[in-house]
C-alpha cells in the first residue's frame, strides 16, 4: 500500500516524510483529521508521536477501512478514530470539529480547501504535502520544510 515493501525505504519515505508534519502543525492542535489515511499516512506516525492528541484517520475505500482499523488495534492506539465516510460528508457533519487537518498527496489542496476549512475551528489550520510538485494553490500558502531527503513542500491555510 506504500509503494515499496523496503524498510529502509519506508523508514526514510513513509514515517520521517510523516513526522515532517510535526514542524508545521500548531502545538495547540488537540483533534486532527487525517484526510485520505490510506496506509496510515500522515496519522498514524504522527499519532504515535503525538500520543496527546485525538487522531481522525478518514478513507472513503473499505479495503483501506479494514487495514487502518487493524493498525490502530494492534499498535493499541487510543484516541484514533478510523471514520469510513467520504470529506463531504464529515464536513456537513462535524463543522468546526478540529484543530487542524493533514493530508499527504490527496491531490490538489486548494481543490478540498472549502471542505476542509468547514470542519476546522476559528485559527485551525489545513496542512497537506505532496505531490512532490510544488503548485499554485489560491487560498493558502507553501513552506519549505528541511527534511532527511531534502526540502518537502507544505501547503498551509488557516481558518479565520
């Protein structure tokens, strides 16, 4: 599910590319949606560092589903919830639910910003990476972020 089965490789691509996270979100930020987990990816590292904070893990594929709610259960993770719904859908449900939402190559950020926006509480924050290629993205702003692998690219919007 993460492109290669190399520990090395998943070490340096998956986990320190995850923790990367850790440098632009908010210490303030105690509930965080993870948008498109997939494999896990940004939140279940992040979590696993940031053992304080509430982790939504969001994926719409039922495959996904059943694989992040065997790693939350086995890793004894508590205060992570694996949420099977679309963004749309949590966005009507749970407006201003969260201080911040991460995002790791979901696609064009500025493309999910109003979704996303809507679920976070006033000064919460949107922060998505990847892809690897930088964007023109109207709404928020890009960081550049020293990583193992070289600089990452963060785009950030903040909810007024």
């Amino acid at each position: 599910m993460v492109g290669s089965s190399d520990p090395a490789w998943i070490v340096d691509h998956i986990i320190l590319d995850s923790l990367l996270f850790t440098r632009v979100l908010p210490p303030e930020s105690h509930r965080v949606l993870d948008v498109g987990s997939g494999a896990g990816v940004p939140g279940v590292p992040l979590k696993i560092v940031l053992s304080g904070v509430a982790f939504t893990l969001l994926e719409a594929r039922a495959k996904r589903i059943s694989f992040l709610s065997t790693v939350v259960r086995e890793l004894t993770l508590r205060d992570c919830e694996v949420l099977h719904a679309r963004l749309e859908t949590v966005a009507m449900n749970r407006p201003g639910h969260f201080d911040a939402v991460v995002m790791r190559c979901a696609g064009d950020p500025s493309s999910l910003q109003a979704s996303t926006l809507r679920l976070l509480r006033p000064g919460g924050v949107v922060i998505a990476s990847g892809p690897p290629r930088r964007r023109e993205s109207p709404g928020g702003h890009w960081r550049e972020i020293d990583g193992p692998l070289g600089r990452r690219q963060f785009w950030i919007a903040q909810q007024t």
